[in-house]
C-alpha cells in the first residue's frame, strides 16, 4: 500500500505547486487567499485536461492558480443556476404523480403494491417496498416538521398522497415512476409531450445533476453516469460515450416544455458563459458551436 502524502502548509503547497506542477503563481498573497477558500485537492480536478502532454504532473505552460479558481468558480455559479431550475421540475413532477395517483387509486393508493408493477432490486426487495421503507424512514427523520406532526397526531400515521409525496426524494420520486404501470407512465409522459422511455430517463439524469449540484459536485468537464434519451435531430450532440452536461440541457428544455422557465435560465446562462469566456472551453461540456441556436426556443 501507498503511503498517503505529508499534509503541507499554504506556504509550503505554494511552492510545491510552482515547482512541482508548474503552476503560474504571480503573487504569494493571492495565492495564500485563494487556498484558504477552496483546497487544491478540488481546485486540481478543474486542472484535467490542462497538464502537460509528455508530463502528467506538470500543467501546460502558463497555466494559473487563478484559471483553476475562475473554473471553479464558473462551475458554482452554474450549479446554483442548474438546481433552481431542476427544482422547478422536481416540485412540478411532484404535483403530477401525486394528483394523477390520488385521483386514480385514492389518497392512500400509493401504499397498496398491486397498484404498480413488481419489480425487484438487487437485494430481492421489491422497489415498491424499497420505497415504503424509505418513506418511513423519513416521516422518523422529520418528526418535528409541521405537517408531519399533523398526520401523526391527527391520522394516526397515515398521509395521503399529496402529503406523502413530500417525503419521497427525488431519486425515489424517479423510481416510483418507473413502477407505475405502463398505461400511468404514458398519462405522466403525455404531460412532457413525450413517451415514458424519454421520460423516464430524462428524471434519471436530472436525479443525477441534482445530487451533484447539492452537494458542490464538479459539472464542469465532468463525465455522468446516466444518458438521457434524445430525440434524432439532438443524436449528434452525444459526444462519443463520454456522457456531458448538454445532453441533460436539452432535456431540461423538453420537460419545461421551453416555456418563461427555460427563457430565464437559458439567459442567465448566456450570460455565465459570456463572463466566464476567457478560461472556460465549451466542447468541455458538450456544448456544439450552435449551442446557442439549438438551446433557444426563438
């Protein structure tokens, strides 16, 4: 087993950073602030792509401590921009699914497994009991929250589905999805203009994106896991099998039907993109040079 590396002190993770790494240093005390901000540990993952070709310990010639802080700093800017906007997709979904099962099976209908196709993990634990478990596992967690309190007290535990859907994160608001029955699945996708193959998958993406934003994850030049579905005229911006961030833009667009939500984000990130045009390069993420044209409604 590799020793782990001695713990450096700024002054000396400066030098080595100059020496070692070949990383443009201007001025000592710029530097000193910018590590007492963000660690190097997270700054050097905006490094890949940026070291040398015969030298993958040493960045390319001129490359700064401040470019890696300015990418760090873009890829923040634009996490904050991202997950207000999948929060606007999460909420609505939530409404959806909880209306549509409630209207159809009841308020309590989402509890009963034969409502919804069995499919199991794993573990041989269905996804329907996963589900259950997680759901009171949460009511356990938020106790004290308000209308938590209220359905214990009042309803002795029971919470109908406008409640319930509440306590279901995202990821699992994506499997309950997945298990409803293919005729439910259709009436959901219907309400995105689209087939539940291309919804289904475009909420499994935007789990991903949202775990990522809400916990400070790195977007920028980043490969994800999941591949949303796109339709023919959007193949061409799957970039090899390396998954980017622009595949998932263009899901976004479809699920806010490219409405006064989309105009807003789309602006703001224009206008990031434009701030940040100095140190960032596009093709990093995905983006094509149409970018522009292919993300506006106009």
């Amino acid at each position: 087993m590799l020793r782990l590396k001695p713990a450096l002190t700024y002054a000396q993770q400066i030098e080595r950073l100059k020496n070692a790494h070949n990383l443009l240093i201007a001025d000592d005390a710029d530097a000193l602030e910018i590590l007492k901000k963000v660690n190097y540990y997270r700054l050097s993952a905006y490094g890949i792509g940026l070291f040398q070709e015969n030298d993958k310990e040493k960045y390319v010639d001129g490359t700064s401590l401040e470019h890696l802080y300015r990418l760090h700093e873009f890829d923040s800017v634009f996490r904050n921009k991202l997950i207000h906007v999948i929060e606007q997709i999460e909420i609505q979904l939530r409404a959806q699914l909880s209306n549509f099962i409630a209207l159809k099976y009841g308020p309590e209908g989402y509890v009963d497994e034969t409502h919804f196709e069995y499919k199991k993990l794993k573990n041989g634990k269905s996804v329907h009991a996963m589900l259950m478990e997680n759901f009171l596992k949460e009511q356990e967690c938020q106790k004290n929250v308000p209308f938590v309190k209220h359905h214990i007290n009042k309803y002795d535990g029971h919470f109908p589905m406008w409640a319930a859907i509440e306590l279901f994160t995202f990821g699992n608001l994506s499997s309950l999805y997945s298990i409803m029955v293919l005729d439910d699945r259709k009436e959901i996708a219907r309400l995105y203009n689209t087939d539940p193959k291309y919804l289904g998958s475009w909420i499994l993406a935007l789990v991903e994106l949202r775990n990522i934003c809400a916990h400070y994850g790195r977007l920028y030049n980043m490969p994800l896991k999941q591949t949303p579905r796109l339709y023919s005229e959007h193949q061409k911006y799957r970039v090899g099998t390396l998954n980017k961030i622009f595949p998932a833009l263009l899901s976004i667009k479809r699920m806010l039907n490219s409405d006064e939500r989309w105009d807003s984000f789309e602006i703001q990130l224009e206008k990031l993109i434009d701030n940040y045009s100095d140190i960032i390069q596009l093709p990093c993420m995905g983006f094509p040079e149409e970018w522009k044209d292919v993300l506006s409604r106009k």
